[in-house]
C-alpha cells in the first residue's frame, strides 16, 4: 500500500510580495489520475499565483478527510526514486524537465 495518494509540486519564485501575483507554479497528480497544474482559486486561466494562495490552497488539500499527500517545493518531486515515472510518466531527470517544459508549454496562457 502506497503512504501517498497524492504528489504536490510548488516551484516557489523567490521574486515578488506575499500579495503580488508572479509565476508560482504548482503541479498535483493523484494515485492514480495524470499529473495536472493547478491555477489559483476562482483564477482558471491564471498561471500567477499570490503566496498568500498557496499557503491557503495547501492547507485546503492537506486538511482532515484529504488524500494523505507529499508536498514538494521547486518541482522536487523528481528527486524521490520512482516519481519521475509515478508523477511526470518518464524515466529520468531529463525526461522530466523535458515534460515539465512542454506542460508548461501547452497550458500556460500566452503572456505579452
């Protein structure tokens, strides 16, 4: 039996205030569904999250009756042996920035 049922990937910019928003990314993948970026709350189409967001989006999943979860800070997650292919689906480091970059790529709205 597994100690996580879920993976949770911040990539926390040292730029910016607790209340601007700036590129903090977060990718979530459960047990057994593919790995997703996450947008901040009521901001669908918002890849810009505000720190204070985070901390309460983190406590929002980590609560009581939540999947038990791993939580990574700097997309980490490729460090733990076995996650690159548990989470990101490759079989190294740099398969997963590879993958990581092309998510990034697809999903993130186009910035001027």
């Amino acid at each position: 039996m597994a100690v996580f049922q879920r993976y949770v990937s911040v990539d926390w910019s040292g730029r910016g205030t607790e209340h601007e928003r700036v590129p903090l990314g977060i990718a979530t993948a459960d047990r057994d569904a593919p790995m997703r970026l996450v947008h901040p709350p009521g901001h669908p189409a918002v890849s810009r999250w505000k720190r204070t967001e985070i901390r309460e989006w983190l406590g929002t999943i980590l609560g009581h009756g939540e999947p038990k979860a791993l939580v990574a800070l700097d997309f980490g997650l490729d460090l733990l042996w076995g996650a690159d292919r548990e989470v990101f689906g490759c079989a190294s480091w740099r398969a997963t920035v590879r993958a990581i970059a092309n998510l990034y790529a697809q999903r993130r709205p186009h910035v001027p």
